[in-house]
C-alpha cells in the first residue's frame, strides 16, 4: 500500500516503510515473512518502522523473527505489542535488538531533522506517552500498536501516528465487521483517520493471529509505503 501523510515542520520529503503484526509463529508462513522484508528492501526506504506483535503464541519463533527482520535494509525502529508482551516482552525485545533494531520502549530518537516517537504497548497498558515525548522538539513520527493509543500521543504534540493491532478486522466482512468493532470500541479499524490536524494510519499487517487467514480487502497483507511530506 502506498500513500502521502504530512508531518509538521519536515523539511524535505521522507519514504518510510512501515511493517505491522507480524505474528511469526506456525499461522503466518515463513515465506510472507520474507516476501515483506523483500518488499521493503526494494523500495529503499529511508528507515523502516514496525509496531509491534512479532509473536503470536510464543516465543519458540524468535530465531526466525531475528534472522529475517535482520535482512531489512537502512535504519528500523519498532514498539512492542500486546501478544510481545504476553509471550515475553523482554525476550521479544532481545531479538529485535540483535536483527537491529532500535527498540522504542516510550522513548523517543531522532533520525536526521526526523524525531521517532515510540510508545509501549497500551492494550496491556504499559504505554507512557509523557515520557515518550520528554523533551522533544521538530518533526516527529508516532508508533503506537494499538491505534486506540495514539490520542494519546497527539495530546502530546505528536500529530501523524503509525499503528496496527486490528489486522482489518483479519476477517472482515463489509457491514458487520466495521459494527462489531465499534460496539467493542474501536474507533480505527484500517487505514488514515483524521481528527483535526492529527492524523493516525492503522495497517492491517502480514501476519495473522488464531486463524491462519484474511478475509476482505481491509484486511489484506500489507506492506505499507509512506511518503512523509512537509505540512504547510
């Protein structure tokens, strides 16, 4: 998927890859692993990021998910998700580090004139977005997994926020899907919203949680490719 979203104060056009739920684990194939990371290195993106949920049942995948994310090209940033966290947020943490990757555990770097802001997982509610933004000045790109916490980066000054978390729906049928969701209380399913000037992009993701299929364009495996633009 490719797409333009605005980041105030930029100074000059950025290409970000962004990966999302990746769910390595015995219900999403190697192969889309590969077929991901592929896709991302033929777009020589500036810097790749990935927002959690690199595990789905386990930690017994972790070998895989280094030496795969580690073929990824340029610099890479990542947050943790909710299935990292009930697998083994610190072994999931380790592996990302040894492919590296900069993990964002709510902390904030900067790439260039470009500030990455990073929350940890809010649904398992270990997510600070006071001390992921402490200090911070200039453009600046949000990670959230769970979307539902990215107004909580924007209370912050952070107005373009980069999530996942809802696969689409994984399996989504038009009409109802969108109704369950809500009555749930999720507000972002798949895609761009925007709320005045702060603006969030949920991916649905490669990989696949419980069952190991897709179902409804919402819910397709994607590999997005974000052209980060100035804001005038």
């Amino acid at each position: 998927e490719r797409l333009s979203l605005t980041v105030e104060g930029l100074q000059r056009p950025l290409r970000v890859a962004h990966l999302t739920d990746l769910h390595f684990g015995q219900v999403t194939p190697q192969k889309l692993q590969d077929h991901a990371v592929d896709a991302v290195n033929e777009e020589a993106p500036d810097l790749t990021v990935l927002t959690g949920d690199f595990v789905c049942r386990g930690a017994r995948h972790l070998d895989a998910l280094s030496s795969t994310l580690a073929r990824i090209e340029g610099p890479r940033f990542a947050v943790l998700g909710n299935h990292d966290h009930w697998c083994g947020a610190e072994a999931v943490r380790r592996s990302l580090r040894r492919a590296g990757i900069e993990v964002l555990d709510n902390a904030w770097t900067k790439l260039e004139e470009l500030s990455i802001a990073g929350i940890d997982d809010s649904t398992t509610k270990h997510h600070d977005p006071v001390k992921a933004t402490r200090g911070l000045k200039g453009p600046v790109l949000g990670l959230s997994h769970n979307p539902a916490g990215a107004p909580s980066l924007w209370d912050e000054g952070v107005q373009t926020v980069l999530s996942g978390h809802t696969h689409g729906g994984q399996l989504h049928w038009k009409g109802l899907t969108p109704r369950v969701y809500a009555a749930l209380g999720t507000e972002f399913l798949s895609g761009v919203y925007e709320r005045g000037p702060s603006t969030v992009y949920v991916n649905p993701g490669v990989g696949s949680s419980v069952l190991p299929w897709r179902v409804g364009r919402p819910a397709r495996r994607t590999v997005a490719i974000l052209e980060l633009t100035p804001r005038s």
